[in-house]
C-alpha cells in the first residue's frame, strides 16, 4: 500500500486528462479552461495535493515542454519575409499597448509584473480560432502575426522583470541584464554560425536528423537541445523558460523539413505532459478561498475587461486604418486576448517568485478561465450577426 499511495495522485490526473477532451468537445469550453476546471474539482474533492513535490516536479516539466512548443511556433526567418511596413506598425502596437500597461500599473498602483501580465500574448487560442474560421480572414491572419511577435516579446518582459523582483534596482540587477544580454548576443551569433555551417556543409543537417530515421533519433536530438539550453539558462541564473524557448526556436528555425516532428512534439506535449501543468494549475486553486472572498472573481473581471480595453485601444490607434472597419478591428481586439496559456504561466512565476499573493494569483486563473470563455462566445457573435459589409465611413455613422 505504501509503493500504490504516491501513484495515486497521478492516476487521478490520468483520468482527469483523459476526460478533459471529450468534456470540453462537448460544452465547447477551450481544452485549456476544462483542464483547470477538472483540476479545481479534483483538488476540492481531495483527490490531488499540489504541494506533494512528484507532482510539482512533472507539472515544472510540463511547463518547460509548454514554453518549448511555444517557441516551436515562432520561425525567426519568417520575420524576415514580414516586410519593414508591417514591422513598424507591430512595433507601434506593442509600445501602444505597454504605455498603456504602464500607465494603468502607475495609477492603479499595481504590482510591476502586471506590466507583462496586462499586454501578454499567446497562440494557443488563436490557433484554435484559425481551425475554426480559417486562416483567410484578415484579422486571424493579422492576430497570428501579431501572436508570434508578441510571444517573444512577452517572454523577454517576463525574464527581466523577474530579474527586477529577484534582485531590485541594484548593481546586481544590471549584472543580470548584462548576462542575460550576452546571452541572447551569444544566441545571435550561433544563428549566424549556423547559418554559414548549414550552408557550406548542407548535409549536417541530415547528420543531425536524418530523413529516413527509424532509431528516433530526431527526438533524442530535441531533448538533448531542449536540456542543454535549460542548463545553460540555469547556469547563469536567468530563467530555464527562456532556455526552453530558444531550444524550440532554433528547432523551428533550421529543421523545418522534419515536417512530422512538431506533431510529434505537440502529441507528446500536449498528450500528457502540458495538460498535466494545467490540471496541477487548477489544484492550487482553494475553492473555500474563493467562496469567502468574492472579490477574487470580482478582480477577474476587471483584469479582463483591463486587457480588452488597452488591446481595443491600441487597436483602434494602429490598425483601424489597415482593417477599414470597426467590426474587423474588433474581432482582431478580442482574438489577440486571450492569452490562456502565457496568463497561467505568468500568474504562475509571479507566485513562485513571491511577486503576487495567493488572492491575486487566482484571480489571474480566474481571469484566464472567463477570457476562454467570454472572449470566444463574443467572437462568435461579432463574427455571426455584424452581416452588413463595413467600411470606415458607414462606421462611423
């Protein structure tokens, strides 16, 4: 009995993953949002322990897969192709949406990390929204551009401002910067390094992952990547998820004819390991916490409604003139908050390192949970009933 007691945990989460799909198929809730939910009912019903330290450890791992698969979505050289018009746009959109983070954060008197919590970004749901209405749309097509930036971006605000909180405004906060700066100049020059190797001896690529590969060598080359980019973020005491990023950019990057690779990425991830991180999310949820303290869903709302207002803001300010119409500027707005993934992840730091209380972190879920929820019905809605064709001029009438 005492060999079966540890296991049980996880066969609680087993079943509650398994669950998960055909739950959220069903309500048409994001398999995201049913994974917290079931992880919220499995710790209220006793069945799971979010302190019991196995289950901490997998959920740390699933976490890094979750930020690797992140970064298997972005395609530096696709940067290239984006064109300077376009990036420049991007770039006013995001100082847009940071000045007014800032702004909020100062006069709120927020804590700092809701500086990177108010604007973050995620693909998760946008691809789910691209399944579901298709990648011709002008506001998908712009949300997936926008997504992919805005992911690097939420992850480099995410690491120094957790420099800021480990350290504070000192000297040793400037030696983090420093080396965390050389770090990503080192990263640079491996990319150009490997450019050059990989266009002088093509065939190393092949060595590194062959096509015609039957010993799974492209998995252990990918873990192999994956874990010496999470020592060497260990070792210079930034964060391990910018290590476990950067693995899955440079995967992206420079192996993109392993075309069967991310499904078997994203199988293994999204099979066990990433659904385990969101269900033990869920588990530290205190439910008797929230029943005493309604004003824990009441700060949810207004961390939503705070993200929508500075992203419809922005919106307007950058992209009105491009979209040439409200409703589609509108449905841009709403596509690009839902940030499910990154709001979990960085609700989850900001607890681990001490920088937001238990109340507020909950709230964050919360928050997370009613964006998966609200922001897709009022997608759905935008998208059915505004038939008429919109131009500005009709617009603003």
């Amino acid at each position: 009995m005492e060999v079966i007691t540890p296991l049980l945990p996880f066969v609680a989460i087993a079943i509650l993953i398994t669950i998960a799909v055909p739950l959220s198929t069903a309500t048409k809730i994001p398999i995201v949002v049913t994974e917290i939910l079931l992880g919220i009912i499995g710790q209220y019903l006793g069945f799971i322990d979010s302190h019991n330290s196995y289950i901490t450890l997998v959920a740390d791992i699933g976490l890094l897969f979750l930020m690797f698969l992140c970064g298997l979505e972005v395609d530096l050289k696709s940067f290239l192709s984006m064109g300077s018009k376009f990036l420049y746009q991007a770039l006013f959109y995001f100082i847009s949406l940071y000045s007014l983070s800032t702004i909020a954060v100062i006069t709120l008197q927020l804590p700092l990390i809701f500086i990177a919590i108010l604007p973050v970004m995620s693909l998760g749901m946008i691809m789910a929204l691209i399944r579901d209405y298709g990648k011709n749309k002008p506001w998908l097509n712009l949300a997936l551009k926008i997504g992919v930036l805005g992911e690097v971006i939420s992850i480099s605000v995410l690491v120094t401002l957790e420099g800021v909180y480990r350290y504070g405004f000192n000297w040793r906060l400037g030696e983090n910067l420093l080396i965390l700066a050389i770090f990503l100049v080192c990263i640079v020059g491996i990319f150009k390094l490997a450019n050059i190797l990989f266009w002088w001896f093509p065939n190393l690529k092949l060595l590194l992952l062959p096509y015609n590969d039957s010993n799974s060598q492209d998995l252990r080359f990918v873990f192999m990547l994956l874990f010496i980019f999470i020592l060497l973020t260990t070792g210079l005491h930034l964060e391990k998820v910018l290590g476990a990023f950067i693995a899955g950019v440079i995967l992206s990057t420079y192996f993109k004819y392993k075309h069967t690779l991310p499904q078997k990425l994203n199988d293994m991830g999204f099979g066990f390991f990433v659904p385990f991180f969101f269900v033990y999310v869920g588990t530290t949820i205190h439910i008797p916490s929230v029943l005493e303290s309604p004003w824990i869903l009441l700060h949810a709302l207004y961390l939503i409604c705070g993200m929508l207002l500075i992203r419809i803001s922005a919106s307007l300010l950058v992209f009105l003139r491009f979209f040439k119409s409200i409703k589609n500027t509108l449905l841009f707005a709403l596509s690009d908050c839902m940030p499910l993934t990154f709001l979990v992840i960085t609700s989850s730091m900001g607890l681990k390192f001490g920088i937001i209380s238990q109340s507020l972190y909950t709230s964050c879920i919360f928050g997370a949970i009613f964006e998966g929820i609200l922001f897709s019905v009022a997608i759905k809605v935008i998208h059915t009933l505004w038939h008429k064709p919109t131009n500005l001029k009709k617009d603003m009438l």
